[in-house]
C-alpha cells in the first residue's frame, strides 16, 4: 500500500510540474496581442546592480557596467550610439577625436585639450633640426618634439605617485594578476579566487589618475594626427642619414630608410620610409619609459618584439600610428594596443595588417585604456591564447575597430577551457574578480571591451567569454555592420553575462553563421544579462545546451531577437525560451526568443515545446518564445522603439559628452584616520562622489581591518537619503550588529514610508537578520500584506527561522498563503528548528500545489526526524532544477547524504531504489 502511494505521490508530481509552470505550446495571437507580450516581457527586465543583496563590496566601479545592469533596455541604443560615433569619427581619420569619444563612451572623464596649446612649433628651432630638414618641416618636427617632451612629464607627474619600488614590483609581477602565484603556463587564477594579487595590484592603480593618463593620450594623439596631415609633405623629405636627438634623458629617431632592419629603441621613433623590420619597442613603454610615440609614414613593415611593445603603455602611455598599411606584427605578451597601468593605442590608416602574439593585446586593457583601430579591412588577428582582441578586466577600457571588415579574429586554442591561459576572453569579452568567500572580502569589477566590425565577411573564432560576453561586472559588447560573417565560440559567447555582467551581440546584416557551444547566443546567469540582436535573415545559428534565448540563476535575463526570416537553429535542452528551473522560487530567470520573419527551421523533439514560424512558447510568467511575420510594416524600427534612447537611471549618464560630476578612474585617496570624515560626507555627497567613497572605505578596510567609521547616522533617516548610501548603510550594519539601532527602519516600515522597494527590501532583510522578539508582529504585517512578494518571503524566513509561541499563529496562516514564496520561506526556515511546533507546519505543506515548497517541507520534516519526509524530497526529483545537479556541491542530493548517512552521489533512481528497499525498517542517523 505504501509503495502504491509513493508511485501516486510521484505521478501526481509529473502532472503538478506542468500544470504549475504553465509551459505552453501554441499558435500565435492576433497582431495586438502579440506585440502586448513582447512588451510585456521587455518591460518586467528587472535593474540588475543588485551585487549589495549578495554581500559584495566590489572596487574598480564602471559607470558603463553600472548602467547597462541598471537598464538593460539601453544597452542595444548604448551599442548602436557608439557605433555612429566610431563612424562618424574615423570617416576623416582623425585619431584625436575618435580616441575622445570613445575614452568618453567608456565613461572616462576627460577634460578640454587645446590643439593650439598642445602644438604649438615654437619659432626658435635647433640648428640641427634645420640642417636635417627643410625649415617648415624642422619647425615641425621640433614642434612635435616639444610637445612630446611636455607630455612625457605630464605623464611623470601623475605616475610619480608611485614608488620605484612600487614600479619595480609591477614590472617584476605583471603576471600575477591573472595567475596568481602559479607558474607563467598555468590557469587563470582570478575569476573566483583567494589570490591576494588583485587587491594588491588595485591598491598601485587605486593612487594613479587615469583619467588623466588618458587625456594625455589624446594630447599624444595630436601629435600623430598632424602627422598624418602633413603626410605629403614629409613624404619629400630627404635624409641621407638617421636623424637622432637627445634631450632631457629621451630620444628622437628619424629615419627615412627603406627595406632596412631597424634595432634602436627610441621614445619617439619617425619611420619616413617602408618595408622595413623594425626590433624595436614601437611605440610601445617596455617598462623603460613614460611616454612612446612611434609614426610610420608608409607601411609595409614587420615588426617584432616581447612585451609592452607596438603601442602598449605598460606604466606609461605608448602609441604607434601607420599612415598606411600592409604591416605585420610580431610580440610576445601584453602589446599590440594595450593599456596596463596605462594607455596603449595602435592605429594602422590602411588595411592588410598582420598581429601575432600570445595573451593580452590586440586592444587589451586592465587599469587603462586601449584602442586598437584598423581604417580598412582584409586584417588578421592571431593571439595563441588569448585575453585580446577587445579583452579587459578591473578599470580597463578597451576598443578594437575595424572599418570594413574582410578579416579574421582567433583567441585561444579550442578545447583548452575558458579556465587555462589558452581559454579566450576577447573578441568584446572581459571579466572581474570574484573574492572566494566574497562575503566582507574584496571583489573586483570587469572592464568594458567593444568590439565594432564595419563591414562583413570576417571569421571570428574564440573559447570562452568572448564575442559579445562578460563575467562578473563586466561588459562585453560586440557590433557588426555587414553580412556573410562566421563566430565561433567553445561556450559562454556571443550575447552572454554571467554573475552581475552584460553581453550583447548587435548584427545588422544577413547570411551570418554562429557557433555558439554552451551558453551562448543571449543567454545569461545570475543577475545578468545576455542579448543577441539580429537585423536581417538568412543566418545559421548552431548552440548546444543552454543557448540561444535562455537563462538561469536569480534574475538574469536572456534575450534573442532575429529580425528576418530564413533562419535555421539548432539547439539541445534548456535553450530557446526553455530555463533551467532554479534552486528556489524567488531565484527565477526569465528569456526572450523573438523572431520576425518567415520560413525559418526549428528543431524537433529538443523538449516539450513545439516551435516553429507562427507559433509561441514557454514558460508562463518566466520566459516567451515566439515566432510571427512582422510586428508591422516597420519591424526594426518598432522594435528598436522599445529600447531606451537614454537610461531610466537615477544617476547621470552621457556617452556622448560626459557628464561633470564623473569620478570614475580618478584616485582613490585617503587617510585612515579621516575615515569617519568620509563616512560623514556620504549625506552631503552626490552619486557619483558618494560611489568614490563607498570605495574608498572599503579598500580602507580590506587593508586594515583594524580602520572603523560609523554609519549608524544613515540609519536614522531610511526614508530621505539615497537609495544607494541606505544600502551602503545596511551592509555596513551587517558588519556591525552591535552598532546598529534598526529603531528608525522599523518606525518606516512601520509608517509604510520607503518610497524605494528595493531599500525596503534591505531594510525588511536587516530587520529579519537582527530579529527580536518586537519584531514579529512588524514581521507578520509585512509577511501577510506587503505589495512585494519576495518582500514577505525575507519577512516570512525571518518568522520561520526565529520560530515561537508569538509568531506560531502567524506562520500557521502563512502555510495558507496564496504566496508560493511565503510558504516556501516557511518550509526552508523551519529546517532544523528547535521549537516542537515545527513539525507540525512542515508536514502541513507535504501536499502544496508547488514542489519547491514540498520539496522543502520535506527536507525540513528530515531534519526534525521524521522520514516520512524522505518520500516527499524523493517525489519532486522528477524535476530537474539547479540544485539537483553538483551545483559546486550545493545539492540536494548532498543535503540527503548528510541526514540519511547514505551516499549515491547524483543518481537519482539509486537513491529512489535504496529508499524503496529500505524505508520500512530506517532509522534516521541523528533521531535513532
């Protein structure tokens, strides 16, 4: 009889698992009604810089991540403006400009440069310069000269900030960042890690103003920018030797030989000729200078060199400019327009370019900037490992254009794992650092890479994080202009965030082919989000498990929209529109696979879904698959409508020209003992100075965790200060329990007078963390009439967990709650329990509509001793949800191991066919 009722349990679970979730398969709706969903759907994308409710204190803030998580509908008018600017700045080649707006795009402050103050050819020239050169060109020349030389102590200045010592150490370390102390060849060591290096690194690039730097890169700039203007009259110019001129410890090398073998360093190299080799620094600081300019008047060369090399500023700022093309690059590490601790720009005016090397270049950037721009296409991009090719972590900014496409991108070595040093991360990929624990330790955010493809025909092949991807508070955006292009990714590409990070693909162009692996094609996970956007038809898109319009882990967001028909996708489970079912039911994802157009091909029997052209699916409430013709007459224009021209943000954001108050990438500077005078200055503070505070006590902090401030202060008045200092309070307070009077949070709550649902979430989840007995009733209003519904799941947990003869009538009506969040907070807070009353509403909820609730009823019932709950745990594994599988050990099959002394790993029917043998007699471990 028993077994009977077990098998009954089982299939009514079956039946509860689709009826519950509403996953549907059908025909389209009328044209209103469709067009209702799809904004629908695009209107409840949550805000999603919600790293305070996960307990990280992230450093290295990027205004650009913070806006794009804060408003993911702005990210594709984000992508598509900066696009235009890269167009309409490149059109006329002029460096200065387009290094401005796109340092300005990167949400770098910048500041007023005058053209005529920077060059200035002063009318006293040297004697040697005239006899070497006609007398306008050596004024010219000289004029340069003075300009470079003023630069270089700009840049001297604001690195002077730094020790020898300290540069000595950089120098001698650069590696470790990534690697910890790990051997060159070994895997990363940084994504999740206890490495010490991070904070290490960050506190040397915390005291420099790259801001600044970058203002002196575009001075820089100008320089190489006349240049170029000037370019036919220095193509007359005649040396019957290499000019050389050296002033104040820096050097000047002219020369105007072609088909030659140049092996001389300089700070300021001039090629006038071609065809030559060059094993020098080539623009690049090679840890030995400041400040490196090198201008190539005619192409066709080959360069070679090791590290920070062919404009890299590695400590400094390094720039090679090609008036032309048709050059071959050749390094080791860390060139080819990298910024590392400073700012690295390579600029090749003509196409048919070659770059090789091994990690990080080909516009790589970690605490800088970099750019990587190529006028005319036909290049190839070659980095054996990978970490180019628009790569960057912690405040770095880098951007690698190519005008006309024809050209070809490798990163990394396929099958190596994104984990090894061969994994990728490039081609528009970054990634920050995750403390392991994070929890009042420091994490770090990514960077933005953008990636910008102005013409079609180019092949791009990476493993991981690339294409369009990012993790941890990192972006990644790529954007194509043009048709017949082929990606190919290992997995976790192509319009993809994980961990807090935003990825978009922006394709305007047809006949393209995607090879996306797993988890890719707009897909994201944990409080991300993952958009690919097609505008035109024709295309191939190939993904594996999870891809292609998918999510998983709390609150991220998938999107895939194609825009024209003809399309043919392949895809495994989990993937278009279908989400992996979280751990909880407050962790839900949510996905969008859009297509407008006709005549496309959809595999069969993948899942339960049936899809095909003019049909919808999915999963009610959390994800939409649909295909119809058109949305109206003007499908890509309606569609794009729905997007934000500007952020819905409560702070200041301008791409285009900056805004005033950005504190971004400026030092952090501090004292410890005047930590309680910043604190104090948080009320008076705007956004953004109260964001460089937050950082400032923090890195405070973590150096010294001796350092205290107080921030009681902000708890006293919750209603009227910003959302984000009460939040900067409540996890201050976390830290701080014997600090912390909650008098004034509970009198709002009370008052219902929190105008910010997410402030009043945090306050509720203080409040809940510090229970007292006088809570409870605030607790019990909360759980039974609050607006939000995972508001009275923190206050419903807190009841549970704090269970007693006060709150027991309460939670009584709570497993009566029309709220699956509620009664799944009371199954899940009354686990382990002392109160003998616990039993008892545990066992009340063995038969809820929802299998999360009884799965937890039934664990909860395990733990308190009785095995009837072992039946009910068993039952809802007819359902795969995250943490039925290892979940990095977070399962439960390990929760079952650990109160049933039994072990069968992963398998769900050993465990169902052990049950079977033996629950008649079984004693549980811990209530024999």
């Amino acid at each position: 009889m028993k077994l009977l009722l077990f098998i009954c349990v089982l299939l009514a679970a079956a039946f509860l698992i689709t009826f519950q979730f509403s996953s549907y398969s059908k025909s389209r709706e009328s044209s209103a009604e469709r067009t209702e969903m799809i904004d629908h759907f695009l209107q409840k994308i949550p805000s999603l810089p919600r790293y305070v409710e996960g307990g990280y204190s992230p450093l290295g803030r990027s205004p650009v991540i913070d806006v794009l998580l804060a408003d993911p509908l702005y990210m594709p008018k984000y992508a598509d403006a900066v696009s235009k600017l890269i167009k309409n700045h490149s059109q006329f080649n002029h460096v200065f400009s387009l290094g401005t707006s796109l340092l300005l795009a990167g949400g770098i402050p910048i500041t007023q440069v005058s053209r005529e103050k920077i060059l200035a050819f002063p009318r006293k020239v040297p004697d040697q310069f005239l006899q070497a050169f006609p007398s306008s060109t050596a004024r010219k020349i000289y004029g340069y000269w003075v300009a470079f030389m003023h630069i270089q102590q700009e840049v001297e200045t604001i690195l002077n900030v730094l020790s020898e010592e300290e540069k000595s150490w950089i120098k001698e370390n650069y590696n470790r960042f990534f690697f910890g102390s790990q051997e060159e060849e070994a895997d990363y060591d940084f994504f999740t890690t206890e490495s010490p290096y991070p904070l290490k690194f960050f506190n040397l690039a915390a005291r420099i103003d790259l801001a600044k730097l970058a203002d002196c890169a575009r001075k820089l700039s100008l320089i190489a920018e006349d240049f170029y203007q000037c370019r036919e009259e220095f193509s007359h110019v005649i040396l019957e030797e290499d000019f050389i001129w050296e002033e104040s410890n820096l050097k000047l090398f002219i020369s105007q030989k072609s088909y030659a073998t140049h092996n001389e360093n300089a700070d300021f190299f001039i090629d006038l000729g071609g065809y030559n080799t060059l094993h020098t620094n080539a623009g690049g600081t090679a840890g030995a200078r400041l400040l490196a300019l090198h201008i190539d008047l005619k192409g066709h060369n080959t360069y070679h060199g090791q590290n920070f090399v062919q404009g890299s500023g590695f400590l400094g700022i390094g720039m090679l400019v090609s008036c032309a093309g048709n050059n071959v690059y050749h390094a080791k590490s860390y060139s080819q327009g990298c910024g590392f601790f400073g700012v690295g720009f390579l600029v090749n005016l003509a196409g048919n370019n070659r770059f090789v090397l091994n990690f990080g270049g080909q516009s790589f950037a970690l605490f800088g900037s970099s750019i990587l721009w190529n006028k005319e296409g036909e290049n190839e991009y070659l980095a054996n490992q990978g970490m180019a090719q628009a790569a960057s972590s912690t405040l770095g900014v880098a951007f690698l254009i190519d005008n006309q496409g024809g050209s070809s991108y490798t990163a990394g070595v396929s099958g190596k794992r994104g984990t090894t040093r061969y994994g990728g991360i490039g081609q528009g990929g970054s990634s920050g650092v995750r403390a392991d624990p994070w929890l009042s330790n420091p994490s770090f955010y990514g960077g933005l890479s953008f990636l910008y493809l102005g013409g079609g025909f180019n092949k791009l092949k990476t493993v991981w994080l690339g294409q369009g991807s990012a993790y941890f508070l990192g972006a990644g955006i790529v954007v194509v202009e043009g048709s017949h292009n082929i990606f190919e990714a290992d997995y976790d590409a192509q319009g993809q965030g994980l961990h807090l990070a935003a990825g978009l693909v922006l394709k305007k162009g047809e006949h393209d082919i995607f090879k996306g692996g797993w988890g890719s094609l707009g897909v994201s996970g944990d409080r991300s989000i993952g958009m690919l956007i097609s505008i035109g038809g024709n295309n191939r898109y190939e993904g594996t498990n999870q891809s292609m319009g998918s999510s998983r882990k709390p609150k991220s967001v998938g999107v895939f929209i194609q825009l024209g028909g003809q399309n043919t996708y392949s895809f495994q489970k989990l993937s278009n529109a279908s989400l992996q079912f979280p751990q909880s039911p407050k962790e839900w994802s949510s996905a969008l696979f859009l297509e407008v157009g006709r005549d496309s091909s959809y595999p069969a029997n993948v899942d339960e879904f049936t899809r095909g052209n003019d049909k919808q699916w999915g999963i009610e409430n959390h994800s939409l698959g649909i295909s119809i013709p058109s949305l109206n007459e003007h499908s890509t224009e309606a569609l794009f409508a729905k997007f934000h021209d500007f952020p819905q943000t409560s702070f200041l954001f301008d791409p285009i020209h900056g805004w005033l108050s950005n504190t971004s990438y400026q030092p952090l500077i501090y004292k410890p003992e005047e930590a309680q005078d910043l604190a104090q200055e948080i009320l008076r503070a705007n956004y953004d100075r109260r964001r460089q505070i937050y950082e400032t006590l923090d890195l405070m902090r973590f150096n010294d965790r001796t350092i205290e401030y107080d921030l009681s202060y902000l708890l006293q008045d919750p209603v009227n200060i910003a959302e984000d200092a009460f939040n900067y309070a409540v996890l201050w307070a976390l830290r701080n329990k014997d600090k912390a009077d909650l008098k004034e949070i509970k009198k709002a709550l009370n008052s219902e007078s929190f105008t910010s649902e997410y402030s009043r979430k945090m306050a509720v989840s203080l409040v809940g963390t510090f229970w007292t007995p006088d809570a409870t009733p605030l607790l019990a209003s909360i759980m039974l009439n609050d607006q939000s519904e995972e508001i009275r799941y923190y206050a419903a947990l807190s009841l549970a967990l704090h269970l007693s003869a006060d709150s027991i009538g309460i939670l009584e009506q709570g497993v009566k709650s029309d709220s699956e969040l509620v009664r799944y907070a009371i199954a899940k807070g009354l686990q382990e329990s002392p109160n003998s009353s616990a039993l008892r509403l545990a066992t009340s909820l063995f038969h809820d509509d929802s299998f999360y609730v009884r799965r937890a009823a039934g664990l909860t019932a395990i733990s308190l001793g009785d095995k009837k709950g072992v039946s009910v745990v068993l039952a809802t594994l007819q359902y795969e949800t995250l943490d039925t599988e290892d979940n990095y050990g977070n399962n439960i099959y390990k929760q079952l191991s650990t109160y049933l002394g039994a072990d069968f790993g992963l398998d769900k029917q050993a465990w169902i066919n052990w049950w079977n043998q033996v629950k008649e007699d079984f004693q549980l471990p811990l209530h024999q």
